[in-house]
C-alpha cells in the first residue's frame, strides 16, 4: 500500500469515480456471495471496488462512516487480485474482496489516527497483524473507519473527525466505538469490515446498524499492531452482513502470534464447517438478570420471539445467571498506554476521553494486581459454570434501549450527566473473554434495528456460529437494509437540544 495525504478523510477524495454497471447488484450481496462471484469470474475485484468506493464517495458525506479513503491503493489491490485470479493464484475466499478496517488498527503507510488529534499525523511503519493477515488473504482494503476517540465510549459520537450516524436514522448515533465499520457494512459501502471490541465495540455497532458482529474468544485474534484501550478487554474480530461472512473473516485473523503476549496458541478448526454443524442438540441458557432490566418494550419483544425461535432449534431454555465479577477491574491500563502522550498534550484529547484518563492517573498498583489475579481466575474458570448450568449457548438482548440523538450524546459525554449505558449488556463478555456474537432480530419504534446476542464458553466460536447461521437461514432479518438515497438530508447538529 502507497503512502496516502495525511489529511485525507471523510470523503475528501478527489475526482469522480463513474458508477459501474453493476453497482446495485454488486453491492447487494454479501461477502460469501462476493466470493463464489470472484471464483466463478462473474464478476471482478475492480468492479467490486469501484462499485465500494462509489457508495462511499455518495454516502460518506453524510454517514461519516470512513475517515481515510484509500482510493488509489484499493484499486491497486483489486487489479492485482484479479490478475492473480486469472493466472489461478486464488489466496482464499477474501481474495479480491473489499474490507473496511478500524482507524485504530494500524496500516503501514496509511495513517492510523484513532480518532483522534492525538494522532491526527501518525503513520505507522508495519502493519498490525489482522491487517497483514487480511492483505495474505488477498482482501482489499479500501479505508479506514470512523470510531469513537481511542475505543473509549460506545457511541462514536466523540471523534476528532465528527460523529458516525447511524445508516437507518442519520440524528441518531450508530453504535461505537466500532460505529464507522458498523455504518460503512450496513450502507454496503464495504462487504465486510473489522472491528475491536473492549466492552461491547463490535456488538453494539452490529446491534444497532442491523448487521452481525462477532467478538472472539480473548487471545484467538492477534491485537498487536491496534491501538489498545484495555489490553486485558481489548479483541479484534468481523463486522459482516451474515454468520457466514462472519466465519469467513474470522478463519482468516485466528492464529497464534508470538508476538502479541495476550495470544494464546492453538488448533484452529474450520469455522464453515463448524458453522454448518446440526444445533439441535445445544442447550441454551437465557440471561434474564440483570441483562433484561429497563429493557425498552419494543426492543423486548422481537428478543424474545428471537429466544422462542431458538428454543424450537434447539434442546429448549433455561433461566441462567453469570457469575460474579466483583473484584476484575483492572484501573490505570488505559493510562499506562497513553501516560506520555497525555502529560504531553492533554487539551488534545476529547474531553470524555481525557477525564478518564485523568481518572487513570490514579490508580494504585496493588488494585491492579489483585484485580487481573481475580480476573484470569474468572477466565480459568468460566467453562466449568457452563458445564454446571448444564448450557452450552446463553441468549440475552445486545442492547436494552433505542440510540440516542446524536445531539444529545455528544452533550452528555461532554458533561458530568450520566451517559446512556450503551455497554450495559456487552461489556461481561469482555471480562469472561468468551465468544459473543451479535444477530438482527428485528426493529424498535424508531425503526432501528434490534439485536439478539449469542455467547459461549472459550473457544466455541463454532457453536456460537452455528446457531447465529441457523437464526438466518430461518429468519431474514440480516437482509433487511436502510433507506438511503444521495440527496437525503443530514441533521444539522443542535448541542443544546436532548433526546428525552
């Protein structure tokens, strides 16, 4: 990949692109159905790319979904990958595929910013792992998206290149801190996208912008070479229209590496396969407490029918509860990436990312210690509390309320008001470290998407992909798509007006 502006972003990119022939149907298929179109020579990675980069020139500008558009260095890839298709040099189902990446994970040569002025200049020398595994695939990469400031809100409201908003409502925020990847998946602006996730960073993106979003188990994807929020929470993992596309990125990124302390080294199965594995022998276990608490009725009832619809594929339900996790915090990590690029410019950071690394600053050691001791024990541990539940799966809502305006978010993260607790129901499954995956499963009042999520004990990333794929294949929900046209308007942003 060649070196790009340090200032190209949002949908700066110059010069027109024509729009292909086949840009609706192209666009309109997901990632699996991409690949078999490259294989079978129906359709090409440069129409692919074009058609990508198209949707991002029209709806960029109003979804702010990318913050860098490698336009040159996408078309670059795409060429070579079809030329390689030609000559029968097939990498792999990502080969020729275009995939969106997270700023925070970095591209050597393109610039990684986190969103953040911090990191307004930074280009980085290597690549991260996740990106390297992607380009080994073959993968197009054709930006870098949009998140909330450094991973740290779950709203992507709070970016130094302005809020995300979210494909099927534009006043309302997509998600974070994952939000452009969600947004630039579900505005068909890429066929897949990464994403990292430390309390729900995936999930609540997928959830809301209505697509699936899979967080592994904590050590099966590499996160050296990502800007970290919480190395101990941190996870990278796909951001796909379907389990299967899912599947596809994930048999690509797991893998062990040395050089990532966090990674853990094991036998890599064939997540497809794994995937397609009957379910009707999984026990399922449902999360009521106190995942179901305030949970808004019209997000309720297509989460429960989802849980019926479940329950009939499967051996049945029960009524289940986590166990504690009193005494797993880990304060100061965050801090103690940032240390020195805080005492240098504080007035650089967004100001909900800079008061909780002021609060950092003042953590004490010993908590530290005693928390991590406390939290690997948990993770040790977790599969023997599935193995006494008698469970194999549980289900519970990803999110338990509508999104707020964009407006109003970006007021409360600016004030001492409390935030809307997006992450109220992602963020154990960052401490368990366990598999968790989003799916739609429905839309609320407002006609945002809604999303069931599906969890398992470490390292059952094939059951939870088999039971996400078997709730597509019966359900249709993960093909519904927003409404968006080229002349629809952006809601201009009113600070002082609140979402009640």
């Amino acid at each position: 990949m060649g070196t790009v502006s340090r200032r190209l972003f949002l949908a700066s990119t110059a010069g027109a692109l024509a729009a292909p022939a086949q840009d609706s149907s192209i666009t309109g298929i997901t990632l699996s159905e991409a690949a078999a179109r490259l294989r079978a020579r129906s359709v090409t990675s440069a129409q692919l790319t074009e058609a990508c980069l198209k949707r991002i020139e029209t709806y960029n500008p109003k979804l702010n979904a990318f913050i860098t558009v490698m336009k040159a260095q996408a078309m670059a890839m795409a060429r070579q990958a079809d030329s390689e298709i030609r000559a029968g040099k097939i990498r792999g189902p990502l080969h020729g595929v275009p995939i969106g990446l997270k700023d925070n994970i970095d591209t050597a040569q393109v610039r990684t910013t986190g969103a953040s002025a911090v990191y307004d200049s930074r280009v980085p020398d290597e690549d991260a792992e996740v990106t390297r595994r992607l380009l080994a695939a073959g993968a197009v990469i054709v930006g870098k998206t949009n998140l909330h400031e450094f991973a740290n809100g779950g709203t992507s409201a709070i970016s130094y290149f302005g809020p995300v908003r979210n494909p099927w409502a534009l006043d309302r925020h997509p998600g974070g801190s994952s939000g452009g990847s969600g947004a630039a998946v579900a505005a068909e602006m890429c066929f897949g996208a990464l994403g990292t996730d430390t309390g729900g960073s995936i999930r609540t993106p997928s959830s809301l912008c209505g697509i699936t979003g899979l967080k592994p188990t904590h050590g099966l994807v590499s996160i050296r070479g990502i800007i970290p929020l919480v190395w101990t929470l941190d996870h990278c993992g796909p951001m796909t229209r379907s389990a299967e596309d899912a599947a596809l990125i994930l048999q690509v990124l797991a893998g062990y590496d040395k050089l990532d302390v966090h990674s853990i080294e094991r036998q890599i199965p064939d997540y497809l396969a794994e995937m397609k594995r009957p379910v009707k022998d999984l026990r399922l276990g449902v999360l009521r407490v106190p995942f179901f608490d305030h949970v808004e009725a019209d997000v309720l009832k297509p989460v429960e029918e989802a849980i019926e619809a479940a329950a009939k594929m499967t051996k049945g339900q029960k009524d289940v509860v986590l166990p504690s996790l009193r005494g797993t915090q880990t304060p100061g990590e965050m801090y103690a990436y940032h240390e020195e690029l805080y005492k240098a410019g504080a007035g650089r950071y967004q100001i909900p990312t800079r008061r909780n690394l002021a609060r950092g600053a003042e953590a004490r050691a010993f908590e530290y210690v005693k928390g991590w001791r406390q939290l690997m024990l948990l993770r040790r541990t977790i599969g023997d509390w599935f193995d006494k539940n008698e469970v194999d799966l549980v289900l519970l809502p990803t999110m338990r309320r509508a999104p707020r305006t964009v407006d109003d978010t970006i007021k409360r993260t600016e004030s001492e008001k409390p935030a809307n607790p997006e992450l109220a129901n992602t963020a154990e499954f960052n401490i368990l470290g366990i598999p968790a995956i989003t799916v739609p499963c429905g839309f609320n009042a407002k006609g945002v998407p809604v999303g069931l999520m599906i969890a398992g004990r470490p390292w059952a990333e094939g059951q939870v992909l088999a039971l996400a794929h078997a709730y597509q294949k019966a359900t249709d929900w993960h093909t519904k798509k927003p409404t968006l046209t080229p002349d629809m308007p952006v809601p201009a942003l009113k600070p002082d007006a609140e979402d009640e």
